[in-house]
C-alpha cells in the first residue's frame, strides 16, 4: 500500500510540473497510482493558473 501512495505523489508533483515519467506510468504493479497522480497534479495546476489569471484579470478591471 505504502507503494501506491509513493507512486501517486510522484505522479502529482510530476503532473504539477508538466512532466510524466513513461516507466513509472507504465510499472504494472504502481503505474495506475502514478497516473492518477499525474491527472491530479495538472488539473491542480490547471486551477491555479487559472485561478491566477482571473485574480489579474480582476485587478486591471479595478
């Protein structure tokens, strides 16, 4: 078990980043955690930048 959350954090800080490790995503016993983790981390990521630009967009209307 400890495996599957090692490889799901790896895959969200990497899918933070934008990047994606092709042998963890495909590692038949973690692989799956590690892409969920991937998924994770860019929609994370999607939402603070979008949340950014909205904030900027905000502040030039003021």
């Amino acid at each position: 078990m400890e495996e599957a959350f090692v490889a799901y954090n790896a895959g969200h800080t990497d899918g933070a980043a934008g990047v994606r490790d092709g042998s963890r995503a495909n590692d038949p016993e973690t692989g799956q955690d590690y892409r969920i983790g991937v998924v994770d981390g860019s929609v994370a990521a999607f939402q603070a930048e979008l949340v950014a630009e909205v904030r900027r967009l905000l502040d030039e209307t003021r």
